[in-house]
C-alpha cells in the first residue's frame, strides 16, 4: 500500500523529469517548444466547450426533470433480481451521465448506510471501476471535431453495465450479500 | 446517432418536467449547466496548456516514438490500423498510464493529445475510427492503481478499513475493460461486414 502511493506521488515529478532530459539530451529547445506547445492547449479548450456545453446542459435538464426516477422506478424489480440493493441503483445510472453528482451520491450513501455496510462498499466499487462516459465522449471526439462516434458509445456502455455487475457480484462474494 | 441521444435526453427531460411540474428547476438546471461547462474547460486551461507544452517536448525528442515502439508487442493486436512507429500508440499509452496513477489531471489533455494523433491516421475526418473507439473503451472502464478519491470518501466517513474497496474495483475495472474491448472488436468487425455486405450488392 505504500508503495503504491509513494509511486503516485513520484509519478507527475518523474514524468516531467524523464521528457525534460529527452529533450534536452536530443537538442531540443525545451522552453520554445514548450510554449510552443502550450499554445495548443488554448485552441484545445476552446473547441471543447461548445460540446461541453451541450452535454452538460442535457444532462443539466435530464437530472432536474425527475428522469431518473421515473427510470429507476421501472427497473427497480429486474435489478433486484440481479442483487442491486435499490439505494445503489441510482448510481448506476447516475455514474455514466454524471462524475460530481455520482461521487455527491456516493458521500450520500455512505454517510447514510455507513462506508463498511453492503451498500456503502457497493457504492465506493461501483464509483472507482466506471467512469462519466458522456463527459469523456463529449470531450475527446468535441477536441477532434468527431460526428459520427459509430459504436463507441455502444461499447462503452457495454462495458459500464459490465462494471456495474462485476461489482454487484465481487462484493456479494467478499462483503457477504445484501440483506434488507 | 449522438443527435438522437442529446435530443431524447432534452425532449424526455422536459416533458418529465412538465409532468411533474418541475418546469422553473428545468430552466434553471439549463442555464446553470452551461455556466458549469464554461467554469470546468476554463479550470482544464491551464493544465491543457501545461501537458500541451510538456508533450510538445516529449515528441521533439522521440520520446512519444520511442514509447510506441516499446508498447506495439502489448497493444498491437488492440490498435491494428495504428502504423508502426506512428506516435500515436504513444500518445495513448501516456493517457492509459496516466489514467492507472490516478494523474486524473494530466489524462484529460493527453487523452486528447492522442486523439489528436489518432485524427492524422483518418481519413474521414468526422467520423471516428476504430483505434478511437477502442483507445475510449479502454480509457472509460481502465483500471485505477489508488482509487484516492473513494478511499478519501470512505475514511472521511469513518470506514474501519477504507481501502477494503481496492481489490474490488480492481476486479471490477479488468471486468469492464475485457468485457469492452470485446464489445468494441466485435460491433467493428460487425461494422466491417455490413459495409463489405453493402458494397457487393451494389
């Protein structure tokens, strides 16, 4: 365990380190082509907001529609086949659209059911092993101009579901199932 | 496909609001929102610029190369239309690293790098090809060496054992990832059938 939190502390350090002395050792002129570089970031930015905007803002609307729960409220029986306790299920479909609203969740749930309950370990896996796939889509393919995302979203869907069970399933296995 | 989604999301979110009568929170959430999204791409400016910069000499100086090279026996089969020694490969491999540490700062603007790198490999520039596809499979469901910000929640808390939950998502992450990569090679090997299909009937 601290191993591998010296080696996150290391890595930002090690990691300018390592490309300054490349840099420096294949004659480059660092600060020209940092500056240099450091230039694209604006123009970067500056395409990423219009897609940024678009997406939060159907998100924005989505979420204080009362959307959600109606959605909820419709899977609830098949996901408590499936042992999705019903307070962790409103993450799933939150985590995907949402990062800061997910983790306020996440705080939520735990201090409501405890860290060390079914529920609140359930909740902390499901949070750490999937990430906000609209954000990063709307981002990465908003950055590069990108219309047709064909199946990506698909994919990660799929692989977000995957998650969402595989969390389901380790923790029944470790922690215990979930009881009422 | 993205229009209908963002349609569905705005025409579904507004007619719940009429329904439930939430109509001023609605209106409010969407102005809101898109201040939200001004605030947060002005937040990832500087460290944009920053990473930009830094991978601006990383790439001078072969280094980005030299990475792919070394990472092509690994990710090879995962990125087949990336060339050799194209910098790309290691311009998504820094993201994938960076991502596992936890550099949740630094994997925004070199994920971005290396979409830029993966956009000079396309031909046809607005829509995305399958190296791009992949590379975000991987990037949304990777794995997270110190999932800090849960350990944080947690003892924050009062967990007894607040890093109980990392070899949870650990198993859960690898979960994820192979299941999407296997869903990403499938609906593009798919994709490739149906167009060889379509291009034979005409």
């Amino acid at each position: 365990m601290e191993v591998l939190k010296l080696l996150s502390a290391y890595a930002i350090p090690a990691v300018f380190l390592v490309i300054l002395s490349a840099g420096i050792i294949n004659d480059v002129k660092v600060y020209d082509v940092f500056v240099e570089g450091a230039k694209e970031g604006i123009s970067t930015v500056a395409r990423i907001i219009p897609s940024l905007v678009g997406l939060l803002v159907a998100v924005g609307v989505f979420r204080a529609s009362g959307a959600l729960d109606l959605i909820i409220y419709a899977v609830r029986p098949a996901a408590e086949l499936l042992g999705i306790p019903s307070e962790a299920l409103p993450l799933a479909f939150l985590r995907p659209i949402s990062g800061s609203a997910s983790l306020a969740l996440v705080s939520d749930i735990i201090k409501t059911y405890g860290p060390d309950s079914f529920t609140g370990r359930l909740a902390s896996t499901m949070m750490g092993s999937t990430e906000t796939i609209f954000y990063t889509l709307a981002v990465y393919f908003g950055a590069v101009g990108i219309k047709n995302i064909r199946y990506t979203l698909a994919a990660a869907l799929i692989a977000d579901c995957a998650g969402v069970l595989a969390s389901v399933w380790i923790c029944t296995a470790l922690f215990g199932s979930y009881v009422k | 496909m993205l229009n209908y989604i963002w349609f569905g999301m705005l025409a579904i979110g507004f007619a719940v609001a009429i329904m439930n009568g939430r109509i001023e929170e609605v209106t409010k959430a969407a102005i809101e929102s898109s201040g939200t999204a001004v605030q947060l791409s002005i937040g990832l400016l500087g460290i944009m610029c920053m990473w930009s910069g830094l991978m601006g000499i990383a790439e001078k100086s072969g280094l980005v190369k030299r990475l792919a090279r070394l990472v092509r026996p690994l990710l090879g089969f995962l990125f087949p239309g990336i060339p050799k020694d194209h910098p790309a490969l290691g311009a998504v491999v820094m993201n994938l690293a960076a991502n596992f540490l936890g550099m949740g700062n630094a994997a925004t603007p070199l994920g971005i790098k290396a979409m830029g790198e993966l956009q000079k490999l396309n031909s046809n520039k607005d829509t995305c090809t399958d190296a791009m596809s992949m590379f975000l499979v991987l990037n949304t469901s990777s794995i997270q060496l110190i999932p800090a910000t849960i350990i944080a929640l947690r003892s924050a808390g009062g967990s007894s054992n607040p890093t109980e939950v990392i070899v949870t998502i650990w198993i859960a992450s690898v979960c994820a990832t192979i299941t999407g990569v296997t869903a990403a090679k499938i609906l593009s090997f798919w994709g490739a059938e149906r167009r060889r299909k379509r291009k034979w009937k005409y």
